[in-house]
C-alpha cells in the first residue's frame, strides 16, 4: 500500500497556500489603504458589509469548485479523465450562469440588503456603491474558481497559485491608483476606486485561468447540448455545500450585523480582525486542499489506509502551522491596529478581544483540514449537516447570550471560537469511525 509522501502533500499544499491567502490579501489591502482615507472608520464599515455579503454570494456559489475538484480527482484516479471531458465546461457554463443570475437578482435590491445589516447613514451609502460595482464580477470569479476546482482535482495548485497571486499585485496596484489617484492622471475615487480595482482582477483571472485549461489540460470549453450523466453528481454535491456554506456565511453575518449594531468603531475594528483570521485560515487551508485532492485520488483507487495517515501527517502539519501563525503574530500585537487604521478608538477596540481570535487558530487547523477531507470524499451531506448544527448549537445560543449581556466584540468572537470547535469535532467523531472501520475490513 503505497503511502503519501511529504513531498507530494507540500506539492500541491504549498502552492495552495500561496493561492489561498491572496484573497485575503486583497481585501486587508483594501482596508489597510481606505483605512487612510479621512473617514475610515465609515468607509471600512461600508465596505466590510458590502464585502462579507459579496463573498457570501461567492463562497456559496463557488462549491462548484469543491465539487469538481472531488469528481475530477477521483476520475484521475481511476484513470478515467477521459469519460468527464464534457462534464468540466458544463461545469464552468453553470457558473458563470449563477453568477450572472445572482449579480441581476441582489444589485436592484441591494440598499435593502446592507439595512438588514444595521449600516446606516454615508456607510449604508460606500456600501452600496462598492457592492454594485464589486457584483459585475460573479460570473467571471465564479467560472475562475470552476477551473481552479478542475486544476486542484489534477492534483496541481501551483497553476492557481501564480494567477491568484499576479491578482493580488495587480489588485493592489489598482488600489493604490484608483483610490487615491494619481495627478493628473487619474482622478481619486475612494470607495468605488477599491471596487473597480476588484472587478478589473476578477475578469483577469477569469481569462487567465481560460488560457491555462487550454494549455495545460486535455479540457475545452465547447459546450454540447446532451447533458453529462455525472452532472447531476456534481450538482448534487455543490447543493448541499450551497446549504452548508449559506448557513456558515449567515452566521458571519450574524456576527457583523452585531458587531455593526455596536458602532462604526467596532464594526471596523471586527472587520480587521475577520480579515486576519481569514488571512491565516487560507493559510492553514492550503494543506487543506492537499487533503481534498489526496483524499479524491485515494478514494478512486480504494486506498483507505493510505488515506487515513495522510490525513494524521496534514493535521499535525496544520497545527503546527496554525500554532506558529499565532505567536508570530502575538509579537506584533500592539503594531497590526495602527497598520490597518489611523484610528485610535479602533484600535484601542481591536487590541481589547484580538486575543480571542488568536486562540482560534490552532482549532481551525483541525476543522479546515477535515472539511478538506470531506470535500474530496463528497461527503457534501455530512459537512451540511456539521454546519447546521455547530452554527445551531455552538455560535447561536453565545451571540444570544452576548448581545443579552453586552459583552460587545468579546462575546461575539467566542461565539466564533464554540462554532469552530463542534465543526472540529464532530467530523473527527465521523473520521475515526470510517477509516477504523475500512481498516478492520
């Protein structure tokens, strides 16, 4: 039985790693330079709504990318590549689909959807304008992510990494220009300079990620009217991750809508304190990915034993990771406030629960790194389900608790901390049943 070596798993983990976090990236760039703006604390609560619905909308739609990812890799390990040729651009045609039919069914009711986020007044209005201009990409990032899903099942990150990462450059290139201007060049925008900053990095991944398919894989996008039968295996996969992912991002937007109901200044300082988390859990995801692409190919070619010490080697991987992301980042804890704000209210807030969030990282290694497993397995159902329940029984009842209390940003981000801690668990429960009982038989 032929086992997964570190130099295989650091193949496809690190490119992904590199690939993850610049997505996040973008976004701490965009509050890193807004944050310099005179009304920043305004500005980056505007934006943090507008940007945690937009990637709500994304992160729902792009289970397509999971879902590929699975299907393809399991192909690959079958040796099987061959009977999905049409099944890879349909899947890309579905998303660009949705992601058009999700920018016509949200911009014309937009002002209405930021309300429901408690934003108010010139923030209500950065919201907006960022959000209408931000939502013209859906359909090319959701297609780019498609054809990510596609390179990850091939067991290769490293062609997503370069794209994302010229991405992030070019994005902040565009920041730098669009919203502060450049005399007599370029006239400052402000808000909607940081959104058509995205909207342009968006169309080019797309195009890049076009060009890679067509150089790299025997894929074409030539669309035939008879439906693929794995198809409905692919959509089936992705609904139930749409579920899933809809029930995590209302949860962080539970958590933004209360932090919002606070103030402007603790709205922004939760918004920078989501953007690091987010920074580090792309960073700890990337070994993740490994394991979703592994777990796939393992599975095409019935080796369970195999699989479960790949799976023991990426967990270790990522707690040690996620452990050395927490003190690196402890010895600048009284720096990140003034780099991302030039606010001292905000950052005096931030400073007051950022520990909170530093403890979290090490339980993420653990959940992120089994969602990765699922994923490759398809075991869309069950990480519904562990959703459901985490958000149900974990976040809910201590954002209750908090808001009942005021407890302000610190109840919040231990509502965060009980939610990440039953999606460790749960799946561990389910992990250790599966493969001890593959093994015995």
């Amino acid at each position: 039985m032929a086992e997964i070596s570190l130099k295989e798993i650091n193949r496809i983990a690190i490119p992904a790693i590199i690939a993850g976090i610049s997505e996040p990236l973008i976004s701490l760039g965009d509050t890193a330079i807004l944050g310099q703006l005179p009304d920043s604390a305004i500005a980056n609560s505007g934006i943090a709504g507008a940007s945690s619905f937009y990637l709500t909308i994304v992160w729902v739609l792009a289970q397509t990318k999971s879902a590929t990812s699975a299907i393809v890799s399991r192909a690959l390990g079958k040796n099987e590549l061959n009977k999905i040729d049409n099944l890879v651009p349909q899947a890309i045609f579905f998303s660009l689909a949705m992601g058009l039919l999700f920018y016509l069914g949200t911009v014309p009711f937009i002002e209405s959807i930021m309300g429901l986020l408690d934003l108010k007044g010139r923030a209500l209005e950065y919201s907006i304008e960022y959000y209408q201009i931000r939502a013209l990409g859906f359909p090319f990032i959701l297609a780019a992510f498609t054809m990510f899903g596609v390179f990850r099942g091939l067991q290769n990150t490293y062609w997503a990494m370069v794209i994302s990462v010229i991405g992030s450059l070019l994005n902040l290139g565009l920041d730098v220009l669009l919203v502060h201007g450049a005399e007599g060049v370029v006239e400052p925008m402000g808000v909607k300079g940081a959104a058509y900053a995205s909207l342009i990095v968006q169309v080019w991944m797309c195009l890049a990620a076009i060009f890679v398919l067509y150089r790299k894989t025997r894929f074409r996008l030539k669309f035939k009217q008879k439906i693929h039968p794995q198809l409905k295996e692919l959509l089936q996969i992705a609904s139930n991750l749409f579920v899933r992912t809809i029930v995590l991002n209302i949860t962080i937007l539970l958590a933004l809508r209360s932090a919002a109901g606070i103030s402007n200044e603790h709205n922004a300082a939760h918004a920078m304190a989501y953007q690091i988390w987010l920074f580090t859990a792309f960073f700890i995801d990337g070994y993740s990915n490994a394991a979703n692409a592994i777990s796939g190919k393992l599975l095409g070619s019935g080796n369970l034993g195999s699989m479960r010490n790949m799976v023991k080697k990426i967990l270790s991987y990522n707690l040690f990771i996620s452990i050395l992301l927490a003190l690196l980042i402890s010895v600048v804890y009284f720096h990140i406030g003034h780099w991302l704000s030039n606010k001292d209210q905000v950052v005096h807030i931030f400073e007051s629960f950022f520990w909170i969030t530093l403890l979290i990282f090490p339980i993420n290694a653990i959940a992120f790194t089994l969602d990765g497993v699922f994923k490759g397995l398809g075991e869309a159902r069950f990480l519904r389900q562990v959703l459901i329940y985490s958000s149900l029984f974990g976040f809910l009842p201590i954002l209750v608790l908090s808001e009942l209390f005021d407890w302000k940003l610190q109840g919040i981000w231990f509502a965060i901390m009980a939610w990440i801690s039953l999606r460790s668990v749960l799946p561990w429960i389910k992990f250790e049943k599966m493969t001890n009982q593959s093994i015995k038989e």
